[in-house]
C-alpha cells in the first residue's frame, strides 16, 4: 500500500480531494485482499495490475519527463496515467520505440508510433496509461488477462475498476489441436461469480434516423493457421464472421488450427472493482475499454545542443537519455530490419549506433570511416555489471558526419601538375600506394609514441600507425614511448608508406593505446607493420633473438632484438602474451614479407599460464572425452591422451584409445624411439579440425607394449566415416595399380563402388608378384581426410600400412587382365574400323559410278532425242520449203500473171491481184516457220541476224530510217524455237506498231545480250503513246506482255523523255535454253 501511496506523491492533490481518492483506494485493497485466498498463485500479478490500473485511474497525470523517470522501481511494475508534451529526438515504427524530449529530460519510451505521420524535430503530445518497470517505459495495450500458449484447459483472472456503463471488451481465441473451448466469466459489486450473461454483451446499431441503437450479442470473426501467440489478424483472411450471443468456440470454422475473434461492450450496473476469469484452451486474451495512446503533432521544434561523450564512458543517472554526440571509427555496419547499425570504435572502447532512418544507404558506405554521431546516449551493462554508454540511439543520416572518410581513390595516381593535399590522419597515410607515397605528400598528424627505433619512431593516432623516421633532426626533446607527439613532415616509401619528419614537437605525456589482437592472416601476410599488437601462444621454442609461438591458428616466429637468451628463456612451455610493435621480416631487396616471421619492438610479455613442471602431472583424458563440455578447452590447453600406436607415418603417429583414434604430430623436445605396438601417454595441445583429435607439439612417454588390437571389419561398400580415421580396420579390395612415390608404395584400389590408395612404406618392405586385377585382403590404419570447419569431416580415406605381411592374395587375375582385353577388343575394334571405311568408301565409289552412269544414260539419251528431233525439224522444214513453199511461190507467180492479162475481166484481174498478194503473205509466213523449225537457228547469233534482216526488209519499203545497234560478241546461247518464235512474233509486233502509230522518222533496233540475259530494245522518234496502240491482231500491248511472260520474259513500253516511244524485251538466258 506505501507503494501506491506513493503514486499520489508524484504530484500533490488538492486537500479537499485527497482525502476522498485515498478512501476509495483503501476500499479497493480491501477488496482485493478478500479475494485474494480464492484466487490461485498465478493470478497474484493480474490481481496487482488492477490495483495499479484502479490506482492510475484516481491517480493525476504526469506531465513532465523527468517525474515519469522517478517512478523507477526495479521491483514492481507502475501504471500511471501521463500527458507529456516536448520534440521528438528519435523515432523508430519498425521496433515501436520513440526518444521524446522536453525540459525536465529525455525519455525513450516503447509505442505504437502511428505510421509516418511522427517524425523527428516534430513537437508532439503524448497521452495515455505509461507502464513503468525500471528502466522500461511503454504505453503499449496491455490485456486485463493474459492466458496466450499452447496449453489444456487453464483459468487466469484479471481485476480492474469500472464505472457503470458500457465498456468495450475484446477477446481473441485460437486453438492448436482439440480438444478446445473458451469460457469467460466475472463477479463484482452486489454479484457473485458467473458466467457473463447474454443481456450484458451488447452491440451499438446505427438507425436510419442516425442515432444508436443498443441490441444483444457479439461481433465475432473466424480464422484459419497456425499460431503459438494472438496473432495481428488485421492481416489474416476472414473465413466466416457474423453475431454471437455469447463467447462461443463452437463458432470456428474446425477444431484445428482455428482462431475467433469476438469484439462488442459489456455493460455493468455499478461502479466498483471487477475480477474478470478467462479459461481457454489454447491461447486467449480478455482486454476491457481497449483505449490506444493518443498521439498529437503541434508543430516543429529545434536540435537541441547536444553535450559531447566518448564510448564507454560512465554517464551518471542526470545524463541517462541525453542528446549527446560521439566520435568514433566504424568497425562494422550492417542492416537489420531497415535499421542501420554501426559499431564505432574509439581510444575509450566500443559503442553502438542504431540508425532508425538510412534511406537505403548501404551499410558499407561508412565501414572504416571515422563519423560524428548525434543521438540519444543510453546506458548499457558490460559483462562485469559496468553501466556505461553503449548504444546512441540516431534519428537518420542528417546526423551522422563523416570526419576523414578514406578516399576511394587511394592508391590512384593524382596528376603531377595537381597539388599534394595535407594529409591529417595516419590511416589516410597508409592507403596511399608505393608511387603516391614517393611523392612526398604534407602529413601533419598527432598520436602516441609506441616505440623506438635507432633512426626514428613508431606513431599511433586514432586511426592506424606508422614509422616517423626522424634522424635528419637536429635538437629538441628526445622521444619517448608513450609521450603525446604532433608530427609534421612528408610520406615516402619503403615497405610500407612512412613519415620523412621535418617539426616534431611534444605535447605531454600520453597512453599507449589498446593493442590490435591479430587473425592468423593478419599475423602472416605483413599488413600488421608498425602495429602495437598483442598475441597469445606456447613459446615452444626459445632461441638466442626470439622464439617460436604456437598460436591458436599456427606457429609464428618471432624476433625479439631488444631481449637475449637469458630473459626469455623463462618463458619457454609458458603460455604468455607478448606485446609490441611490429616490423614484419622481409627481403631488403624485394621488400616482399617472409611469412609467419617478425620482429617486435618494445615488447611486453606476461605469463597467462607458466610451464608445467612435469607435463605428465595433468589428469588423463579419452580421446572421446575432447568432444565433451570443458570450460578450460582450448587449442593452448595441454591435454593428456593415452593409446597405442598403430602406425608412424614421417613426424605423425596415429594412436587408439580403445575404439577411439587421434593423432600427435610428433616433434618430441627429447628425441624417444617409439615403436607399434607400444602403448604410450602422450601430453600436447588438441586440434578438433580434422576427422579425429591431433595433439600438437606432444611429449611421447612410452608405458609398456601390446599385440595390436583386432581389426574392424569393413564391407566393400562401406561409407567413408570418420569414426574409423586413426583405427585399425581390414577390407577386401581389387587392385587396379601399383607404383613407388618417394618412400612409399602405392596401390590403388577398388572397393566396391568406391576408390581408395593404400600405402606401403618401402623401408618396412616391397611388395611381391602383385598384379592388377588381383583380389586382395588389406589390414591397415584407416587415414582419414577432411576439414570439420568445411562441414566435412572426412571425405577421403588412405590405408597405411605396417608391413607386406598386411596384404593377403584371396584371387589371382584371369589372363584376360584389363589390358589384354582392352588391347583384343581395340584390334578387333581397328580391323572393324578398317573394315567399315572400306565398306563406306566402296560404297561411296558404287554411288559415284552409278550416279554417273545415270548421268551418262540421261545425256545420251537426250542428245539422242535432241538430235532425232531436230532431224525431223529439219526435215520438216525441207517439206515445207521445197513442196509448199513452191507450190506457193507458183500460185502467186500464176495469180500475178492473170491479174495483169488485159483479156481477163477487171473483175477476174481483181481477185487473182488480191491471191497472188495472199500468196505473198503465206510465202513470207511459211519462211518464218521454216526459219523458226529449223535447228540450224536455235541460237542467239542466229536470232540477232535474222530479226535484223527482217526489221531492215519491213521499213525498205517506207519512209522510216531503220537503225541497228547490235553487241559485236554475242554468247552462243541455244534457244528454243519456242523462245525464238515468241521473240520474234513480240519484235514484229513492235515494228508493225511503229510503222502504223507513231508517225516516226526513226526506228531503233538494240540487241544487248551477255551470258545471263538477253536485252532487246526497240525505239522511235514519233509522237510516243497518246495514240492509243494496237496490234494488228487488235490484242495490242497486252499480246506482246503474254508473249514475254510465257517464256520466263518481261516486256515494258514507255514514252521517252525527248520523245518517241521505246519498247523493252528481256529474256534471262537461263529459262531460254532448250529444256530436254
């Protein structure tokens, strides 16, 4: 009760009210109590949180920031009702967070942020019921009863204060598997404990006339998934929705996986407390007056100033939440949900810084630039229980300054005429290439003095570190490590880009900074130059200038010039740390690094572990016993294994425990003679990579000598595991082949399905009259190979064997080896070869000759036909020109005679004139067919002579000029007479056109031709073609086409430009020839 008392001291009450809220609150506790002994365990809490809810609702508003901070209590958790009014500093409506600033402080409180309507640097009103639980501060909905899981049938209670009247009730239900059901009931003043009765669930209705209307029942809405918690259903499908009268599980649509949503107002007939039991099996919740946070822009504020703080720093409980700004560089960038997150580093230590708003921008864009970062600071716990500042909470890119990004064009080459420009910090140093470097670009940088050299310094800012040569200098303060130093001078270039100093100046005292803790690359590829490191590792080996450390990863070695023998040999078996600079080793000449030496500069070393007195003291462990939970477990932790020795194969000793195999890497510190079969303890550090445990380093200590264990037997198909890696197993095999490499013999084998080699060391024996094919039997070490960290722990195998006698013949080969029949089947393979090339060539020569003969046949034959043709051509052509032709020539002779005798009647005279000039035409006709029949003219010299002949005979006769334009080579080209007789028909027809139409003083005869085509022109100089022409046949133009086109032609006429008309006959050769 002093708890909620003091929510009223938040702020203080009137006196005349005071009195009344606190015997109202009295009364409520006293209720409370009551009911307390009936209610189960699990309803204490439910039973609080209507308590505070009672307490919150008589409770004032708090409207200040720095009073809603003072209600922390670690203990218990405060609802108290709040009105806050300030600027929005960060705003993030993925993670439902808002930072909210006003003058009293800055507060980061957990809510619905309403979409994009807040934004940063907006003034803002903030009310609703604020949840405080320590540091936590949220106005989030809360349920009355919470009875979410997957559960059986489970009651949980909630109580709270209500007035009377309606108020809104929720509840949502889903059940995972049946059997289901859902059962919600409440008591309170003047009424017992009952189920909610129908006539109290109501539904608002809105008339036609606009008013409410009140009516019974229930809005429920049904779904169908899967679900371990209420889900956001806004997103679900509805399947079936509707009115219930009451909280009803038989609504949903089946037993499984379905869920019901019910939403309506019950009503209650008086004021006071009501306890409200919600049992459901599964999940359920119960929400009464399910009122959101409001949330109201007022306009736009002002940054505040924010107050500078460096990573880690302790803030106290006044600066908790502050706006703040950090320096720093960026280590890592990701993306997480659309959140930029960025890990800066600094002098001080680490710091997060959560980006809510990145615009898209790729988190790589920062990675290894040093920024200014503005936010909200928050305070964080470290591993030990340290509060310190650990995350900044920043409302987007406007707040994040890049300070000295590195140039993306570092190691590009800046023409000579540009000017150097100064460079300010050592990592801008660094990425300048070889050629920039020589340059000598102006640095002026401050840091740390990490170590000395006889020509100058080791420097470390912020950034990175480099090698200050400083010889040249005369006067001033002699460095010293750890001293705070401003360098100037100019960059040139040896291994690495250095400092030629021309000012130093030292400005005080300062601290060595944290040194890097290197990868096994960094260690080994020379990029760690003049970097104070530290590394950890067993000093295996002590030499005069340095020593051998066996690392996590490897070994290294490393030269120590500032120490000698004596000091370091104390830390020989230690595990130690060392620090200081290093100077990777390299070629002078080549300046190319020797991988895995260094030297280190102003070493440091300190014993983490000193060097066991006697290895062997250490408890003993199976090999199994490595794969097990241990706190210690390292790969520097000293582990003591016990087994026998199967096999030593060069510095590696395979060894069983029982049924489990490991391995030593065996370089013992004293030389001890092992032998298989002896059964040894062996102390050294594990390596868990490979398909079994290897000690490394190991000390062997010999203990006595067995027999070797019973092989396992492995069947041919047997899997590649790694269980079987470092034991003795025997497996029958086919050899496929046998060959010496270096020391060893090899066979390689086939068991089953799967390959595998066997080796023999020839030292221990050769192996005799063994051939391929042979089925034999192997007893030997199973030698795994395979890498666990690449999610393989053995994917090949080798078998290592002790001796000849480990191989036993069970099956000779047949003489029909491989070989022999490979060689057999290619004989036979060639003489088929030989045989179908020449069967294919005999064939091919058979459709050769064939094809020719056929071809032979064919040109006989139509030469054949040719030539019988144009004997009957040709005499056909001698039938018509000496019968006909002269029985014709005798008529007109005759005809003309008659005509002209004085003693025939006129009439008589008449008709004979008009026989004897048909007898003509039929003359000059039957010429025509005879020129065209006879094959002594099927070509086109033949037909060029004879269209000549006849256009010069037409016009001798008329007043037309007849010109002819004729190639003086013409190809002998064969035409049909078809072709001929089509030509000539069209060419007379031209002529006789011109004679009759065109009124033209000249006619043009062009005959053009060449191995392709054939070009006859016919032109004039007459008045063209606004006569309209016609043939004598009276087909005219379109005939003459006809004619042209049936025999593969084309014809044109046209009107020329300077008058007269010309007509185009064009014949390709091709389709003139005669066909057979």
């Amino acid at each position: 009760m002093s708890h909620l008392i003091s929510l009223f001291s938040a702020r203080e009450f009137a006196s005349e009210r005071l009195f009344e809220r606190l015997c109202s609150l009295l009364f409520s506790l006293l209720f409370l109590g009551l009911c307390a002994g009936a209610v189960h365990e699990a309803k204490a809490d439910s039973q609080y949180s209507a308590a505070t809810n009672f307490a919150a609702s008589l409770a004032p508003k708090v409207t200040e920031i720095a009073e809603l901070l003072q209600l922390n209590n670690d203990e218990r958790r405060i609802d108290c009702p709040i009105h806050l009014e300030g600027i929005v500093l960060w705003v993030s409506p993925k993670r439902d967070m808002l930072g909210l600033k006003d003058n009293s402080g800055v507060a980061v409180i957990e809510m619905e942020v309403p979409g994009e309507s807040v934004r940063p640097q907006m003034n803002i009103i903030v009310e609703g019921i604020c949840t405080v639980e320590g540091e936590r501060l949220s106005l989030r909905r809360r349920p009355l009863v919470n009875n979410e899981g997957i559960h059986g049938m489970i009651e949980l209670s909630g109580a709270i204060f209500l007035k009377a009247g309606k108020h809104s009730i929720h509840v949502p239900w889903y059940n995972h598997m049946p059997p289901c059901g859902l059962e919600v009931s409440y008591q309170g003043p003047g009424m017992t404990r009952q189920k909610i009765p129908d006539s109290a669930l109501l539904l608002p209705v809105t008339t036609a006339e606009g008013s409410i209307r009140w009516t019974s029942g229930l809005n429920y809405r049904a779904y169908e998934g899967e679900w371990s918690a209420v889900p956001d259903w806004s997103q679900s499908e509805v399947v079936a929705k509707g009115v219930a009268t009451n909280f009803d599980c038989s609504l949903a649509t089946r037993n499984t996986n379905a869920g019901l949503d019910f939403t309506g107002y019950l009503e209650v007939p008086h004021e006071g407390v009501y306890t409200f039991y919600l049992r459901s099996d599964d999940g359920s919740l119960l929400t009464i007056d399910d009122a959101s946070p409001r949330t109201e822009v007022i306009g736009t504020g002002q940054w505040p100033e924010p107050s500078k703080i460096s990573a880690r720093q302790h803030l106290p409980p006044a600066q908790q939440n502050q706006w703040s700004t950090v320096e720093g560089t960026v280590i890592f960038a990701s993306e997480q949900s659309g959140t930029l997150e960025l890990e800066l580093s600094s002098g001080s230590g680490r710091l997060r810084v959560e980006v809510a708003e990145s615009s898209g921008t790729p988190a790589a864009t920062f990675l290894n630039r040093r920024i200014r970062a503005t936010g909200i600071a928050r305070n964080t716990y470290t591993t030990d229980g340290q509060r310190v500042a650990g995350k900044l909470l920043t409302p987007g890119l406007k707040q994040i300054e890049v300070l000295d990004a590195v140039a993306e064009n570092h190691g590009q080459l800046r023409p000579n005429s540009a000017p150097l420009p100064l460079l300010a910090t050592i990592e801008e140093i660094k990425h300048l290439s070889r050629e920039e470097a020589q340059r000598g670009y102006p640095v002026k940088i401050r840091g740390v003095v990490t170590a000395l050299r006889r020509e100058g310094i080791f420097v470390q800012d912020s950034t990175w570190s480099i090698y200050v040569r400083m010889f040249d200098l005369v006067g001033g303060e002699r460095p010293r490590t750890g001293d705070y130093w401003e360098i100037e001078g100019t960059t040139y270039n040896e291994f690495a880009p250095n400092i030629q100093a021309r000012r130093a100046v030292r400005l005080g005292p300062g601290t060595l900074p944290e040194p890097v803790r290197p990868s096994w690359d960094q260690l080994i590829n020379g990029s760690l130059d003049t970097q104070y490191m530290e590394v950890q590792g067993i000093a295996t080996a002590v030499e005069t200038d340095g020593m051998v450390l066996l690392t996590r990863a490897g070994k290294i070695q490393i030269r120590l010039p500032e120490a000698g023998l004596q000091s370091i040999k104390q830390y020989e078996n230690a595990l130690i740390r060392v620090r200081g600079c290093v100077i990777p080793a390299r070629d002078i000449t080549t300046q190319q690094i020797e991988v895995g030496r260094m030297d280190l500069c102003n070493v440091a070393i300190t014993v983490d572990e000193p060097a066991p007195a006697d290895p062997f003291s250490i408890p003993l462990k199976s090999a199994r016993d490595l794969f097990l939970f241990d706190p210690r477990a390292g790969a520097l932790q000293r582990v003591k294994l016990s087994g026998q020795i199967l096999h030593q194969r060069g510095e590696e000793l395979f060894l069983a425990d029982g049924t489990n195999g490991f391995r030593a890497t065996f370089i013992p510190k004293v030389q001890t003679r092992v032998a298989v079969g002896d059964r040894v303890e062996v102390v050294g550090f594990p390596e868990l990579g490979g398909p079994t445990p290897v000690l490394r380093e190991p000390l062997v200590r010999v203990t006595g000598h067995s027999p070797l264990p019973g092989p396992i037997i492995l069947p041919p198909n047997a899997p590649i595991r790694g269980q079987y890696d470092s034991t003795l197993v025997k497996i029958e095999s086919r050899l496929a082949s046998i060959s010496i490499e270096r020391a060893d013999q090899v066979l390689v084998l086939q068991s089953g399905a799967k390959g595998f080699v066997a080796r023999l060391q020839t030292r221990l024996g050769r192996l005799q009259d063994l051939q391929p094919g042979t089925r034999i039997e192997l007893t030997g070490v199973y030698a795994g190979q395979g890498d666990r960290g690449s999610g393989q722990d053995t994917d090949s195998f080798e078998l290592l064997l002790n001796s000849p006698s480990d191989v036993r013949v069970l099956e000779r080969p047949s003489w029909w080896t491989l070989q022999r029949t490979m060689v057999v089947v290619g004989a036979m393979a060639a003489m088929i070869c030989v045989a179908l090339v020449w069967i294919t060539l005999l064939r091919r020569q058979v459709e050769e000759r064939s094809q020719q003969l056929t071809t032979e046949m064919r040109r006989h034959e139509h030469t054949e036909r040719q030539r019988e043709l144009e004997q009957e051509r040709a005499r056909i052509a001698r039938d018509l020109h000496d019968d006909l032709g002269a029985a014709l020539t005798q008529i007109r002779f005759l005809s003309a005679l008659e005509s002209r005798d004085g003693t025939v009647p006129e009439t008589t005279r008449g008709r004979m004139a008009r026989v004897s000039e048909k007898s003509h035409e039929l003359v000059t006709s039957l010429d025509e067919i005879v020129w065209a029949v006879n094959p002594a003219n099927d070509s086109l010299p033949s037909l060029a002579t004879y269209l000549c002949q006849f256009a010069e005979e037409f016009f001798r006769a008329t007043p037309i000029r007849c010109r002819l334009d004729v190639d003086d080579f013409l190809p002998s080209v064969p035409l049909t007479s078809e072709v001929r007789h089509n030509l000539y028909l069209g060419v007379r027809e031209a002529l006789n056109n011109i004679a009759k139409h065109s009124q033209a003083s000249e006619v043009w005869l062009r005959i053009q031709g060449d191995s392709q085509r054939l070009r006859i022109l016919v032109e004039d100089n007459g008045v063209g073609l606004l006569v309209p022409s016609t043939v004598a046949t009276g087909e005219g133009l379109a005939n003459m086409r006809r004619r042209l086109e049936s025999i593969g032609g084309r014809f044109e006429c046209e009107a020329r430009v300077e008058g007269g008309t010309v007509c185009r006959f064009e014949l390709p050769l091709k389709s003139a020839e005669i066909r057979p």
